[in-house]
C-alpha cells in the first residue's frame, strides 16, 4: 500500500501496527520473526508470538539480508496486487482515528464498496473482520492509555466505549486483569512461578490465585522468564510454594505422560471467541486430532478456520489447553507457538498412549 504520510518509526508503534494487523502500515516497515526465520507485513494474519521474538525492517531487502525468508501468506517481497487495497487502507484509517469504532455501512461508503463486497475484501486483505479488526484496535487504545498512567475512565471513554458497563463487561478479556492493576503494570498482583526442564526442554509454570494463567515451553530458562517480566512489569513474581510445586509437577507430567487425567485449577485469559475455541480444544481426547475447520464447525463459526488457528497461536496455556491436537484439513502439523517438533513429539506420545 502507498502511505501518504510516513509512518511512525519507534518499535512500539510498529508492535501495535503488527499486533492489530494494521492494513495501513503495508510498506512502510517489515517484521521478522526470530523463532520462525520468516518476515512479514504488518497486516499479515499469522502473528507472532511475543515482542521480544520481533526484529523490524525498513525493506524487504533488509529483512532478507539479516537472514529472513518472505512469509508464504502475505507475500511481503511481492508489491499488494490487490485492486482495492488503496480502499481498505482507508478503512483501516478511518477505524484507527475515529472516537467510536465506525459502523459497517460507514466503512463501506469510505472504501466505495458494496457492504458484503467490502466485509469480504476486508478479511481476505487483513485476515480478520472489520468488527475484530475494530476490537482490536479498541485494546490497543485501552492498554496505551492505562500504561502512560491515564484513569480508568479516560482511557475506556477515549477508547470509544460509551459507559463503563460495556468496558468492565470485557475488561478481563481486553487486559487479563483487573483495570486497576494493569494500569499499574500488575502492581498488587502476586504470581507465582517456577522454570524447571522436561523433555521438551526448559518450562515455566506461572499462577495467580485464581489457578495457572501460563505455561511456556523454550530452549533457554531466561527469555522465558523475561516474557513473564514483560507481561507483568509491576506485579510481585516470587518463588512458588509447595501447592505451586505439586502444579508444576503436574504439568510436567502432562508433558511426559499426556494420557493422564488431570484437574488443573486454570486462570484462563482471552476474548470470548478465544474462550470458545481453548474450551473446545480441552474437549479432545488425548491420541486424537481435529482439523481447524472441524474446531470452528464445533463452535458453530464454520467460516472462522482462520481465526480458530489465530486462536490457538494464542494460547500460552501449553499442554493444559491441548493446541498441540489441532492439524490441517489434510492431517499435516503446521505452525505451534512453541515449535512443531514439540508438537509431534506430543501427538507421538498420545498417540502411543492411547
């Protein structure tokens, strides 16, 4: 896309364009993702997984110089095609400035489409709808205000929410927490956590009070760790006690004996389609698979496969919400947050199991 002002260059404006899949960032910086080799356009719809696992390039060029391969969906060493990609840049802005996100019909009017041909074109260019794609900027707003310190008030108001019962209805599902506590970075909120090794390498289990919020899987201990501090700048990390340790020890065992039954008191985060989806997942037995079509039909969203993948790219509950049993239509692994080779390992042991 031709960008007819420049684009703001500091890695947190970028990091919000990629997180929100901003269509209006296209050509003005590309983003490769170290865990993959493969950069991307901000618009693309596969996302990465956490900011410190995202480097930033001015060109295509670059990218591949630093030793990135253009992404199979995006195309990003391929100028946009599309014929109505000037259209839904506008779009895209028009949702990033307006006070309340902007109704279907208006965005249709500014793109000069029909109101079905701009929702089908929207999500074949952004990978998401313009409700979603509006939600999410929505977030984005809400979470910058709280982190530069503005009340709870300005920020749900400035964010277009038009009283504060619409904002606390998705507050849990917007920050993870309560609005209070992430304006303060986690201040007054006490996670526990441990890092540990299995066989699929270093691990880290993390809880609140409310049960485990996170399980992260990695090669190293320590970028594990840093992304717990990232996530929770100011809440209080200690050391698990021995109630966490019997936690930790069963999810180890999930890893080394995935067969087991096992009850997990979770503190599961996410927006209500994600909700849909992890729940879904824990439904499938252990040694069986099902597709992401099969997973969206069970939701009874039989047109969000996409957004079913997006999903589970999403959870960062390893092993306890079963990610790692979702495959392609035709049975092949694809992508999972912490590495297909983790991921058929896993299937290989259910499926031995069962």
């Amino acid at each position: 896309m031709n960008r007819a002002t420049p684009f703001p260059t500091d890695d947190a404006a970028r990091w919000r364009a990629v997180e929100t899949r901003d269509a209006a960032a296209d050509g003005s910086f590309w983003y490769g993702v170290h865990s993959t080799g493969i950069y991307c356009r901000p618009s693309c719809p596969s996302r990465p997984t956490r900011p410190a696992n995202v480097s930033f390039f001015d060109s295509p060029a670059a990218a591949e110089a630093a030793g990135f391969r253009p992404c199979k969906r995006c195309r990003p060493d391929q100028p946009d095609a599309s014929p109505h990609a000037a259209a839904i840049e506008r779009a895209c802005r028009a949702i990033a400035v307006a006070a309340t996100p902007p109704t279907l019909d208006e965005l249709a009017a500014i793109a000069g489409l029909s109101r079905y041909h701009f929702h089908r074109v929207f999500k074949q260019l952004t990978g998401v709808t313009p409700r979603d794609y509006a939600a999410a900027h929505r977030a984005a707003r809400v979470r910058d205000s709280l982190q530069q310190g503005d009340s709870v008030t300005d920020a749900y108001y400035d964010a277009g929410f038009g009283s504060s019962g619409r904002f606390y209805e998705q507050a849990g599902a917007l920050l993870g927490m309560k609005p209070g506590d992430y304006r303060a970075g986690g201040a007054g909120e006490t996670i526990r956590f441990g890092v540990g090794q299995c066989s699929l390498g270093a691990i880290l289990v993390a809880a609140t009070g409310r049960g485990v919020c996170s399980i992260e899987l990695g090669d190293e201990p320590e970028p594990l760790v840093r992304a717990l501090q990232d996530r929770f700048p100011r809440a209080e990390l200690v050391g698990g006690d021995a109630t966490f340790e019997q936690w930790m020890a069963t999810v180890i065992g999930l890893i080394e004996a995935p067969a087991t039954p096992v009850a997990l008191p979770l503190d599961v985060r996410g927006t209500a389609f994600q909700q849909r989806v992890w729940q879904a997942l824990r439904q499938i037995p252990p040694g069986s698979t099902a597709s992401y079509a099969e997973i969206a039909e069970r939701i009874v969203a039989p047109s969000a496969a996409r957004a079913v993948a997006r999903a589970c790219a999403g959870n960062t509950l390893a092993v306890a919400i079963p990610c790692h049993r979702v495959v392609r239509q035709d049975g092949a692994l694809s992508g999972y947050r912490w590495g297909v080779a983790r991921k058929r390992t896993l299937l290989e042991r259910e499926a031995a199991a069962a």
